[in-house]
C-alpha cells in the first residue's frame, strides 16, 4: 500500500456519489425521438417490398448514451476496488493505536495536528508512525 493511495480515499469517496449520480442522470435522459424508415414485405401474394416510416429513438444519441454509462460504471468499479484495498490494509494493522491513527488520518481525512491532538501526540510523531507502518 502506497500514501498516495491512502489519501485518495476520502476524495474517491466524494467522487463515488458524484459518479453515480451521473449515471443516474443518463439514466433518466430522454431521448430524442426521430423519423426513421424500416422495410418489410407485404402480407399477401406478391411479396412485394414496402417501405414504412416509423418514430424511433436515435441510435446514435442512444449509443453514446449507453457508451457514457459503461464508462462511469468503469470509473466506479475500479474506485470501489480501490477503497476495498484500503479499508482491508488498515483492517489489517495489529496495532490499535496504529490503526486508530490511520482511520483519522486517511478513512475520516484529519490532518495530522487534528489525530495528534486526539489521540496524545504531536504532529511530528504522527507522520513518524505513519512512515514506520508504510515501510512494513
């Protein structure tokens, strides 16, 4: 585990809500309605061709649409994936003190005199024990 994944933690988090309501978004989209041709045969002897106008959704509009949504699922997958990786690393940390330290810091976004003040310490003795866990 990396610190510039950590830190990306919190800002992902916000990021997932806005991603989802994106989707949620062109979800909702209407689409726009145009005029469009199909071809058929008739019922009856002779099959002869017969064209017929029809209202249908643009294809394209409803493609892009559909292209747009694969690509935010993408992005919200992998960042759920992301935040799963970090919340197992810190979950994995024996050391309670060390493990409280972590959650403030990166899954509630404290700055390091705000977990400092908290939990006894001073800010510099914070980023040390960081350091130390980050080399492990």
């Amino acid at each position: 585990m990396d610190k510039r994944t950590l830190k990306k933690y919190r800002p992902n988090k916000d990021r997932l809500i806005r991603i989802e309501n994106q989707i949620q978004e062109l979800c909702e989209r209407e689409s726009t309605v145009v005029m469009g041709k199909v071809t058929g045969s008739s019922a009856d002897f002779p099959y002869t061709e017969v064209r017929t106008s029809v209202q249908m959704y643009d294809p394209y509009e409803e493609e892009n649409v559909r292209r747009q949504i694969r690509r935010k699922e993408a992005d919200r997958l992998r960042i759920l994936k992301e935040q799963k990786e970090v919340e197992d690393y810190i979950n994995g940390i024996d050391d309670p003190e060390i493990k409280e330290i972590f959650e403030l810091s990166f899954i509630e976004g404290k700055k390091q005199i705000e977990v400092a003040e908290m939990v006894g310490y001073s800010r510099g003795r914070i980023s040390q024990k960081i350091g130390e866990q980050m080399k492990d």
